[in-house]
C-alpha cells in the first residue's frame, strides 16, 4: 500500500473583483491556488478547548508549506467551505508542512456559489 502525506485537494480563495454583469464590479472570492493536502477533524479535547475560548474549530488542515496564505482566505474542499480560524502554523518548524485549524461554514451551491 502507498501511503501518500497530502490524498486530499483544497483550493484556497481570496476576495477579488469580478464583473457584475452591469459594467461594474463587485466583491467575491475567487480561486487563488489549488494543492495537495490533509483535512482532518480535530481531537475531542481540542473541539472542546476551542468551544471553551468561543473560537469554534473543526478540522485541522495540512498543505506543503508556502508563505503566501493569509488568514482573510477560504479554502474550498470537498464543495465544503472552510474558513481560517488560525494564522497558518509550522509544524515542526522545518517550512515543509502548515497547519491550519478550520471551520466549516457550508456548502457551495451548484453553481459554484457560496
């Protein structure tokens, strides 16, 4: 069997301006990059800790390392919206691997839409 470190794809998103249809613009987010990765849910005691800060998390995300991810970003998994609810963290502290804790706030609707 051949394990592989990242089986997953996440696409991260930032808002940028799209047409409106009307000769305008407006605000939305838009496909950034898309990566290997991990997503995994979070342990018992670490959705419980962060319940008890009011700082809701879900899953834990991991992506090769790269330093252009903001924590304003979205990423796109699975159809599932995901937001950053941490600044992307180093595992180990060797820039091979980050960490994100997430959560999840829904679904894109079938047009691509959140």
């Amino acid at each position: 069997m051949i394990y592989e470190e990242f089986p997953h794809e996440i696409t991260f998103q930032r808002m940028g301006k799209v047409p409106d249809g009307g000769g305008g613009y407006e605000e939305a987010y838009v496909d950034y990059i898309t990566t290997e990765a991990l997503v995994s849910g979070v342990s018992s005691r670490e959705f419980y800790q962060a319940q008890q800060l009011q700082n809701p998390i879900e899953c834990n995300v991991y992506f090769p390392y790269r330093t252009d991810i903001e924590k304003t970003m979205r990423i796109i998994y699975e159809n599932k919206i995901l937001i950053l609810k941490s600044e992307p963290i180093d595992q180990g502290g060797m820039h091979e691997v980050l960490n994100l804790k997430c959560q999840v706030t829904g679904v894109l609707e079938s047009d691509g839409k959140s």
